[in-house]
C-alpha cells in the first residue's frame, strides 16, 4: 500500500525506481549498506525505535544466498544479464553469485549474458569501482564473448535516463 510506504520516501513512490523494481518484483541487492548514507540512516531510525531491529535487512550472507537461488531458479526460464550502477562491494557484489555457483556449490549454470556498468571511477585492473568488464572474464563472471557495456559518467544522472528509455518514456 503505497500510503503506508510514504512516510518512508524522500519522493513521491511513482517516481522510484525501487518501489518500480519491487512492484515488479525484480530483486534489488544492496550488501556492504553499512558503509553508505542508507546504512547511518538505518541505524539511527533502529536508534530512535522506527525500525524494530538490524534484522530488517538481510545481512550479506543472506542476500548472497537470496541472489543464488533466484539465479538458478530464474537461469532455468531465460538468460539474465547484469546491470551494475557504480562499483566497490556494493556493486560488484551480486555479480559473484556466478562463480559461486560454479566453484563453491560445483553446479552448472550459465554466466551473465550480458553486462554493462555506470561508473565514474578511473579504468584501473584489479579494482573493484575502475575494473573493466573484459577483467571479470578471468573470475567466471561473464564469458569472452559476452556483451559488455562500459558508461563513464555520474551514476544519478546516466541511470534515470537509461531507465526511461527502457521503460519507453
């Protein structure tokens, strides 16, 4: 119910791209939060007793094992491709359920079919935020031959419009 999420928004919900997300009930992973404006402000409403607990938001663990088992249940119906908006753990997280799958749970499943990435970090090998696609090759994450976009620019300012061209608007 969109009047009892308001209270929650900075903006009005039919211009999120969140609530957008979750009312197509499409996962959205944000691990290593506690190292972000959204992690201060969770612990301060957990604080000031808005938010019963830490436990409100699935820890790291568990939205690694969330992701895997919607990436094999989902794998299973169609190709899946990846969007990654800046880089660090944040970003480059949800992209490692692959190789887990394939090394740590020795099961099968395709790579990423495509991918592509906002950033606004300088091109750096080994990096997190900089890595270029072609570098996540040698980690099991996508294949030599598959699509890979790289979009230098302000994640706040290149994501919107990408999204509204794929929403048509």
């Amino acid at each position: 119910d969109r009047n009892l999420l308001q209270p929650h928004f900075d903006i009005d919900p039919t211009d999120s791209w969140l609530y957008a997300a979750w009312e197509k009930q499409l996962p959205v992973y944000s691990p290593g939060f506690e190292d972000s404006t959204l992690g201060n402000i969770f612990s301060a409403r957990v604080m000031q007793g808005k938010i019963k607990s830490h436990h409100a938001i699935r820890t790291g663990t568990e939205q690694m094992q969330s992701l895997i088992e919607w990436y094999l249940e989902t794998d299973l119906e169609s190709p899946i491709g990846f969007f990654q908006i800046g880089g660090g753990i944040a970003g480059d997280f949800a992209v490692c359920c692959v190789p887990t799958i394939l090394q740590d749970l020795q099961r099968d499943c395709r790579l990423w079919q495509y991918f592509a990435q906002i950033s606004d970090s300088t091109t750096s090998y080994g990096s997190y935020s900089g890595a270029v696609p072609n570098e996540k090759i040698t980690w099991y994450k996508l294949g030599p031959e598959t699509p890979k976009f790289m979009i230098n620019s302000d994640a706040s300012i290149v994501a919107p419009l990408v999204f509204a061209y794929v929403l048509g608007q």
